[in-house]
C-alpha cells in the first residue's frame, strides 16, 4: 500500500511500503517518520572498542561544547560525505532544491527511487551527489552507470559529475555515446573508470564487445527515462537491467510517468520511494509565451521578422525533423541571419563545436530537433521558437525549458497554422497557462527598429563605443577635404556614406506578399490525374517546410514494422525518407509526420498503397488521437 504526506509546498514524497508481517497499525507509519529513519540510517554509528572509555573531563567539554554548536544547514544537513561539501560551497550551492532536499537523503539510506521532475529543477545533482558520497576512488572498476537518452544529455551529466566530485581523489567518469571514437571511450575504461555516463546505444555496444563490466555497479540511474523510451530503447534499458547486480540501487527520473515507465518500475525497482515536482503549471513560471496564427508559406518571413524586432540574446528554434533543419537554417541565412543548424547527422566533434560557439557569442540563433536539443542548457537562451508546433503538451514544456532558467526571464513564441489552434487550446488545457496571440510584425514596426539599430551604430561610433580601425580624425580630415573641395552639402555627404556602409542589402524591408487568388492556390499540386489512371508513377511535389500528424491504419496488431512504413510512404509519394518524421505504432494504428502540404492526388495515393497486407488509409489526425498516449510501448527510429 502507499502512504503519501505533502513534504512542502511543491514536493511531494509518496513512500511505497513492501507488505510485512506486522498488523495495519505498525505499516502505516508517517513519511516523516520515514524520512527521518533514512536520514538516520544514512550516517553509520561509529563505535570503538578497543579503545578504553573517555574520562570524565573530555566528556563534561564534549557536553559543554554540544549547546554551542549550530545544527547543520543546507547540503550538510543532507548527510553527504564531508569530501564534496566544501565543493558544493565554492560553486555557490546554498541551498539544495526540492527535489535534492528530498532525493538525497532516500539516496543514502540506500532507497530506490522513482522521480517524478521536469528538466532544470537540478535532479543531476540529487542523483549525483549520493552517489559521489558512496563512490570508493581506489577500486578502479565501474561502480556507477547513469544512461541518458541522448548524447548532449551525457555530456551534460558527465561534466557536471565531474566538477561536483572534483574533490574526489582519483575518480574517474568516461563518457560512452554514439558518434565519438571508441579510442579514448576504450582507454577511460581500461583506467579504471568509477562512472560511466552513456546512451543505450553506444552502451550495448561495449557491452556487446566485452569492453564494459557491470560486475561492480552499485548505482544505476536513468535519467529522463520517458524520453528514453520513447525514442526505442525499451529493449536496450531492459537488457541492461539484466545485467547488473541484483543488490543494485537505482533511481529513475522522467518528466512524465506514462504507462511504460510504470512497467518498468514495478519490474526492476525495488518498493522505490516517489519523489514528484508539484507546480500549478508545468511551464516555467518566468517565460512569457505567445503564439501567433500564420500559414505554412510565410513562417519563413514571419521568424525573419520576428528575430528582428524581439529583443533576445540567444535563440532556439525548433522543427520537427532533421530536414527542417537545413530548410529553416537556409531560409534564415538568405534573409542575412548567422543561422546553424544541429541534428543527429553532425559528427560529435561539430556538434560539441557548435554548442561551445553558441555559448560564447558566435551564434546567436540555432535551429534544432528535440532529440538534438534535448539536454542543451545554455545560459544565453533567451527566446524559442516553435516554428514546428509540438503535437504534445509534454514536448512543448521540455522546449520552452530551454529559457527562462534559473530566475532569468524567458520568451516563447509558437506559430500556429488555422489547423492547429485546437492543438495549441489542448496545450495550454494541459500546461494550465494561456499563450497570448501575437500579430506577425508589420512592416512599418520592423523597418523602425532596423532604423533604430542602425542609427544606435551610428551613435556608437560617434561616441567612441565602437572600436577598432582607424581613429576618428582620420575620417574627419577625409571629410573635411571633401566638403572644402566639392562643396558637398554635409547631410547628403552623410546620407551618402550611411548608403556605402549599408551596401547592397536594403535597409529596409518590404510588406509580406498577398496570397494567392483562391482559384489558383492548388496550381502548384499540378493536374488532377485522369480516371482510371491507376498507379503510375508517384507524382513530383515541392515540399515545404512544415510538419503534420497523419494516420494510417495499421499497427502492432498486423505486426506492421517502421521500416514498412517509410518504405511504402517514400516509394508511393515519391518523397524522401528524410521528410518522414517521427512514427508512433499503436496497436491498430499508427500516426507519423509528413508535410504539411501533402498533395491530394498524394493523399489518395497513400490511401490505396498496402502495407503489412492492408491499404493505408491516410489521412490527417484528429487532436484527440494525437493528444491520446501510445497504447503500448514507444515504438519508432532509433537514434544513438
């Protein structure tokens, strides 16, 4: 049975009790009572008897000294080992968050532990923390394993267990992940690594090579373990658990609890302790989100427009698959922004490279997936986009935690095409917090703030701001010599040099074009094939760069696989495989993302071809079936 106690205003501790022997009386016992057993447990009594008992006068100074001393605060106050306090101290951790305060002491006591907590609440260190306090430095083996769903994610964890354990004498944390060599992954092991932090991928790999031991591993963490599953790796997370120890301690965090975390909770924890996040939103109370209404072919000039007038650091754009991406980022550097994409087919070296300039100011706007941004945490994110509106509330809170971290303030704006209103009203019914709807920014708004900036150019450079190059009086004397031998009249003189600095791009921008007249906004999908037609040839289409949710209808139940499924959709629609996005098999159906323009002619195409014995049906889903969870487990393409 459960007994549940609201622990503070926002943490909630529900502690599973193992059926004992004992009447209903003894087994109901406070979570207090609980907790304070754990903490109690967690700091071992030291007893001496060899040593003959303490005189008299060192016990009256040790009762003396015992009123004066202040109880222990903060992290001290938790029971972790004295090594890593002065650490926590240095980088200025005061005060441990809800779900540290909570987590850590169960850590200790040797508790499994099921987190419930959404990304930023700092359950790295509650996880990471218990664990460096048990860590032994001298046995050079592997006594810990922290799997993460992606490689940004790892990376992550690892440096931040590496900086919180720098105290630590000779411990070691090897990184395992997709898409770095094996070499220096090999010889990190080979040293006798305590750590290791790892994808499910690159994982089964060194354990299918023989190259990692999990002989020894005391601590298992999954850490965003929904995000885990839902990528596939269901099959590599339980085969893991096969292999480790059978008096292993483990704690799962994930930011949502579906049915399939459950499962795997009630198959391999043992009686865990519940540690959720309680908010009234699930949406960072410091990000102001908005969203605004435009159609498929002016998201392009609607972002340009945008990241010209908001006022931002850093941004993050979101799209759903990898070949938005490149469309977006392209779009974005013919309008004249410094855009970089990042997706899982950047080699590690170019995606570390990438992340590292965002952070020191060379990139102001990245253009990213969830999985390929999943984990990222950047402190100059000010602003995301979702120009790819998410089809599920949990995705939507997970991007918009990219800003607003840390008490900073954040912006988020969503684009919504006429389709996807109902999706954005589900949204914000989940989150419990409104999105205000924003207009496009109109012509004359843009124009004046690209006059302002350019004339705060001007101002900087009168007042010595800007630097570098010749000095002042260089240019005056030009000038001077100029006016003194044409005559020139100075405005114009000066109107003449704004126009050489400005170059070749306008200044100014121009009103967004009209839509098409109603008759000819189909022209471009081409004729409509004649009756009795058949199939042909699949027919040619230019592909935009939006998503939507389509279902087909097939599933688990005709055993149907996703390699099918991107098989008969590339062959009948003549689309590349790189425009299919994320497949979600259930168990009579399935939804996947294709265009949002799909053709007609396409569509009915698509109805008839067969898969797995059966025609598809396309067609577009409902809200309701894309809000609905999968009905069993995640299934789709997996990545490492």
């Amino acid at each position: 049975m459960t007994n549940a106690a609201v622990l503070s205003d926002d943490v909630e501790l529900v502690d599973v009790i193992t059926p004992s022997s004992s009447d209903d009386t003894e087994a109901t016992e406070t979570v207090d009572e609980v907790v304070e057993a754990d903490q109690e447990s967690a700091t071992p009594e030291t007893t001496d008897e060899s040593a003959p008992e303490a005189d008299d006068e060192a016990d009256d100074e040790a009762t003396e000294e015992t009123p004066d001393e202040a109880p222990a605060s903060g992290f001290a106050a938790l029971g972790l080992a004295e090594r890593l306090l002065p650490t926590l101290a240095e980088a200025g951790f005061d005060t441990p968050t809800p779900i540290q305060s909570e987590t850590i002491p169960l850590l200790l006591s040797g508790r499994d532990v099921l987190g419930l907590a959404q990304t930023g609440t700092g359950k790295t260190a509650a996880f990471a923390l218990p664990m460096l306090s048990a860590i032994d430095p001298a046995q050079k083996s592997v006594q810990a394993l922290v799997l993460t769903p992606t490689r940004e994610l790892a990376i992550q964890v690892a440096e931040a267990i590496e900086r919180l354990g720098s105290a630590v004498p000779g411990l070691g944390v090897v990184q395992l992940y997709g898409g770095a060599p094996y070499g220096p992954q090999l010889h990190g092991l080979r040293r006798g690594g305590q750590i290791v932090v790892g994808t499910p991928g690159r994982i089964a790999d060194h354990l299918e090579k023989g190259t990692l031991d999990l002989t020894n591993v005391a601590h298992f963490v999954l850490d965003e373990a929904d995000e885990m599953l839902q990528m596939g790796f269901l099959e590599e997370v339980e085969n893991i658990f096969d292999l480790l120890p059978a008096d292993r301690q483990v704690a799962l965090f994930s930011a949502t609890m579906p049915g399939a975390i459950r499962e795997v909770s009630r198959r391999h924890l043992n009686a865990p302790a519940e540690v959720s996040i309680k908010s009234k939103t699930q949406t960072g109370v410091n990000t102001r989100q908005r969203y605004v209404v435009v159609p498929e072919r002016l998201k392009a000039d609607a972002l340009s427009r945008i990241l010209q007038v908001e006022d931002f650091d850093a941004c993050l754009v979101f799209v759903r698959t990898r070949q938005n991406t490149t469309d977006v980022t392209d779009a974005l550097n013919r309008r004249g922004f410094a855009a970089v994409a990042i997706s899982g087919d950047l080699s590690q070296p170019q995606r570390e490279k990438t992340i590292g300039d965002l952070r020191a100011g060379k990139i102001d706007v990245l253009v990213a997936t969830d999985v390929a941004a999943r984990g990222l945490d950047v402190d100059r994110i000010s602003l995301v986009v979702n120009h790819d509106l998410p089809t599920d509330p949990e995705s939507y809170v997970h991007r918009i935690g990219r800003t607003g971290r840390a008490g900073r303030s954040g912006e988020a704006i969503s684009f919504v095409t006429r389709g996807q209103i109902r999706t954005m009203r589900m949204i914000e019914g989940v989150t419990k917090q409104k999105a205000e709807e924003m207009s496009v920014p109109g012509t004359d708004e843009v124009n004046d703030v690209r006059k302002r900036r350019f004339a705060d150019r001007i101002t900087g450079t009168l007042d010595g701001t800007v630097t570098g190059g010749d000095p002042m009086d260089v240019f005056r004397g030009i000038v001077g010599d100029y006016v003194a031998e044409h005559g020139a009249d100075p405005l114009e003189l000066a109107a003449a040099l704004a126009k050489m600095v400005q170059g070749d791009k306008p200044l100014l921008v121009e009103d967004l074009p009209a839509p098409p007249p109603r008759g000819e906004r189909n022209d471009k999908r081409g004729p409509k094939p004649e009756r009795g037609q058949g199939r042909g040839k699949a027919p040619s289409w230019s592909v935009g760069s939006g998503t939507d949710t389509y279902r087909i209808d097939v599933g688990h139940n005709q055993r149907v696989r996703p390699g099918a499924i991107v098989g008969a959709i590339a062959n009948e629609a003549g689309l590349d495989s790189a425009h299919i996005g994320h497949i979600d098999i259930r168990t009579d159906h399935t939804l996947v993302e294709l265009p949002a323009d799909v053709p007609g002619p396409v569509v009915k195409r698509l109805q008839r071809a067969r898969v797995a014995g059966r025609p598809m049906g396309l067609r577009r889903a409902s809200g309701d079936e894309v809000a609905s969870g999968p009905s069993r487990g995640p299934r789709g393409p997996k990545r490492r």
